[in-house]
C-alpha cells in the first residue's frame, strides 16, 4: 500500500496530464462531431434534433447551437493551458456535463431513445450509453481537482475569455445565421427542378398491359346465331382512398399534384449512399412496372452538387428540389432520418420508410403496398 502510494505522489503530474489530455479530446472531438459532414448540417441536425424539443424557439436555436458548439471547443483548448485551470475551467466542464446528464436522464426517463446527439451523426450513442460517458468523465475532472494544486498568479482572464471568443467567432464564420434566424444556409437555389416522369422500358415487348383500370369488352357467342355478338360494357369499380390533404403536399409545387393519384415523395441527402441505394432500387421497380407512380424528390441542402452524381447513379432522374438543412428535418420528422420513401395514395401515407434500421426502405413490403386496390 505505501509503494503504491509512493508512485502514486511520484506520478501525480502525469496522471493529471492524461486526464487533461482524455477530457480535452473528448470535447474537441464531441464539438467537430457537431459540424459533422458539414457544419450547416451538423449545426441544422442538432437544432431540429435537439435544441427543437427542448422548446427552443427557431430564431434563438442557431444562436444556442453555435454557442454551445464553441463552449466545448474552448472548454477542449482550455483544460490544457494553466490560467484559472482549478478555479474556472474545470468548474464550467463539471457544470456542462452535469446539465448534460441532466437532459439525458430526462430522456431516458421518458424514454425517447434514439441517438443522443453528443457526437452528431458522426457516432450514434444512446442517451444511456452517453449518460455513464458523461458520469466517468465527471469522476475523472474531480478525481483532476483532488490533484492540482491552487492555481497561482499571474492569472490571465482576457485569454480564457479570448479563446472562447474566437472559437464562437469561427462557428458565425463557417455557418453564418440566415435571415429570419434559420441556421442552415441554402448554397443552392430551392427552386424546383420539374422533369417529364415517365416509366421507363427497356423496348416495346417488356411492356405489361394492366387491365383493371379500364374498360373490359367480353364477348359471348349464342347458340342460335355464331355470327351476333353481344358486347357487355364492366365499369371498373372505384377503390382508390378518399382525397385528403397531406402534411407534405404543402412542401412541393402545385404542379406535382401530390395528393392526387398515386405518388411517391423521397426524401434524400445527395452524399447519402443508402439514398442513391434507394434510389436505384426505386427505378429498377419502375423499369419493371409502366404503372409505377411518378416520384418527386426533396434532398437536403447538403452537398447539393452531387445531385448530377446522384442521378447517374439511380438510374434516372426525376423532378426534384433542394431545400434547407433545418426545413427538410421538420419535413421528414425530428426523430426520423435518411433515406425517407413516402407513398401518397391520393394524399393518404399508405406507407413511410426512414433510416437503415427497422424502419429502412423494403422493396417486398414497399410493392406489396403499391399493388393493393383499397
């Protein structure tokens, strides 16, 4: 017991330094992780993911990401340099982590589940999962306070206060405030990009005809005379849903007629490969299906000038917009991710896939929904 604490007073400075160095990168990769593949997409997605349902108003939601963001960063950077070390910086980590846990307990207790946003879409991690990081990394910053000695002057308050001045600086900078407060700024115009949707075949022969909505003549023979005919004329009956309004048509131009008919909306990031997965799919099906609804696409404003790459990829283009980072999340639902696929049977969700996980795009269960007649 007494060597051990021998090499413990002997290597207290390193051990305090690894701490110092564990809790810096910790924030520094917990702050890039935010701004994550870029920052207008990183800073949207945790504004809408997590800023939203805590209340936050959209005007004062940018402003909060960016300074949360920059409180880590300083936070990263200031535990490695020695002014105020003791009695400011390790204080204010200990007091953010703490609010931290709080929010996650929150959200364990009422069981919202999901990724918990501490490092983005770059790594997902429950709140569970983020909540005993949190709670080590709090034990470890007292387990530091034990360690150091009192801080010793000269103090330089001007230079903590410095570096987290640049640090919220350079976030404005790398993804400035829209006008009307939204964080995401569109690179791109959101204008529609409207492109004449029709089925595509490989030649005349692939083509099945569907008979079930149209007019069906059957032709009886009588026994007295072969040569009359008689033509017996079957309306088809309607089974298409009852028109209703969408929460997305509201979204799309007029021109799209979204809710009439049969639709499908997608909702896709251009960089996304398991959009341009669900994309290509989604065009195999049409090539196999002249019937096949016509397809509008809303991608996020992320990357916008893959989306010629995009295409390419799919297979085929289709009528399309672009529209901002924090709009597109609200379009597609806060607790919902990419790829989104939404078959809209006169304006009826007849079925709504999101994500890689459970929820992810099924080509079985997505046509089986297609070729149901009610």
């Amino acid at each position: 017991m007494d060597k051990m604490k021998e090499f413990y007073k002997k290597n207290k400075v390193y051990f305090a330094w690894t701490i110092r160095v564990i809790v810096s990168v910790l924030f520094l990769f917990s702050a890039y992780s935010k701004l994550y593949p870029t920052a207008d997409f990183g800073l949207g997605t945790l504004e809408v993911k997590q800023l939203y349902p805590l209340g936050f108003d959209r005007g004062i939601a940018p402003y909060f990401s960016r300074l949360l963001v920059a409180a880590e960063f300083a936070l990263g950077i200031g535990i490695l340099q020695p002014h105020f070390l003791k009695r400011i910086v390790i204080p204010a980590t200990i007091l953010l982590l703490t609010v931290f846990c709080i929010h996650l307990g929150y959200s364990i207790a009422t069981d919202v589940g999901g990724n918990c946003g501490c490092f983005g879409e770059l790594i997902e991690m429950t709140p569970t999962e983020a909540l005993i990081k949190n709670i080590i990394t709090v034990g470890l910053l007292v387990w530091l306070m034990r360690m150091l000695p009192k801080d010793k002057p000269p103090h330089n308050f001007p230079f903590l206060a410095l570096i987290y001045a640049v640090s919220a600086l350079a976030l404005f900078m790398i993804s400035p405030i829209q006008k009307g407060g939204s964080g995401a700024s569109s690179s791109v115009s959101s204008q529609p990009v409207i492109i004449d949707d029709e089925p595509i075949v490989d030649s005349l022969d692939t083509i099945v005809v569907d008979t079930a909505d149209v007019d069906t003549t059957i032709i009886l023979e009588q026994d007295k005379d072969p040569n009359e005919v008689i033509e017996v004329v079957e309306s088809p009956k309607d089974t298409s849903p009852k028109k209703v309004t969408s929460k997305f048509s509201k979204h799309v131009p007029a021109a799209i007629k979204l809710d009439e008919g049969k639709k499908i909306l997608c909702l896709f990031a251009p960089t996304c490969e398991h959009c341009k997965e669900t994309a290509k799919t989604l065009t195999e099906m049409r090539k196999n299906d002249p019937n096949f609804p016509k397809v509008y696409i809303i991608f996020m404003d992320e990357g916008p000038e893959e989306i010629p790459a995009f295409f390419d990829f799919a297979g085929a283009q289709y009528s399309h917009q672009v529209m901002d980072i924090v709009s597109f999340w609200e379009i597609i639902g806060m607790s919902k991710d990419t790829p989104g696929v939404v078959y809209l049977w006169n304006g009826n969700v007849r079925y709504f896939s999101d994500g890689i996980d459970a929820n992810a795009f099924n080509e079985t269960a997505f046509k089986k929904e297609l070729d149901k007649e009610k």
